[in-house]
C-alpha cells in the first residue's frame, strides 16, 4: 500500500485522537482534586464507540448485525457492568 494523503491522514487522526483522548481520561492523575474513575470512563468510551459503530455499520454501510456481533457487545456489556459494579465479594 502506498503512503499517500488517503491512507496516512487516518492513522494521523486515530493517533491524535488517542492521544487528547488519553488526556481526558487520565490527565485526572496530574490534578487529583479533579478526581475521575479511569475504568468507569474507559468503559464508557468502549461501549460508546462500538454502538455508534454498529449504528454506523448498519445504517450507513448497510451490513447486517448476527448473533456474533449480539454475543461480542452482549459481553461487553456484561464486563461493563461488572466494571460499574466494584469488585466482587
């Protein structure tokens, strides 16, 4: 694959985008008086981008959702509950 403007500006992106992300969620551990819970919104962010992905997938590509897709976000979801949750006892 050649390297034109096409195929690196969204690894650029993504790379940026993964960075000012990392900042929100972990710049908290800098200024702990502004205190966020990094898994909680680590999980928050997951969740959210595979449902707007799947949305994207479905109404603007036009892919249809099967029971593997039903069963990867159903665990995913069954981790984020156990994530909000707090541990076991």
């Amino acid at each position: 694959m050649p390297f034109t403007f096409q195929t690196v500006m969204p690894i650029l992106l993504l790379i940026g985008s993964n960075v000012f992300m990392t900042i929100a969620w972990y710049g908290h551990l800098k200024f702990p008086s502004m205190a966020m819970w990094a898994a909680e919104l680590k999980t928050i962010q997951e969740v959210i981008s595979l449902t707007v992905f799947a949305g994207f997938a479905v109404f603007v590509l036009g892919e249809k959702l099967t029971w593997n897709h039903a069963v990867g976000f159903g665990l995913i979801f069954v981790g984020a509950f156990f994530i909000f949750r707090g541990p076991l006892k």
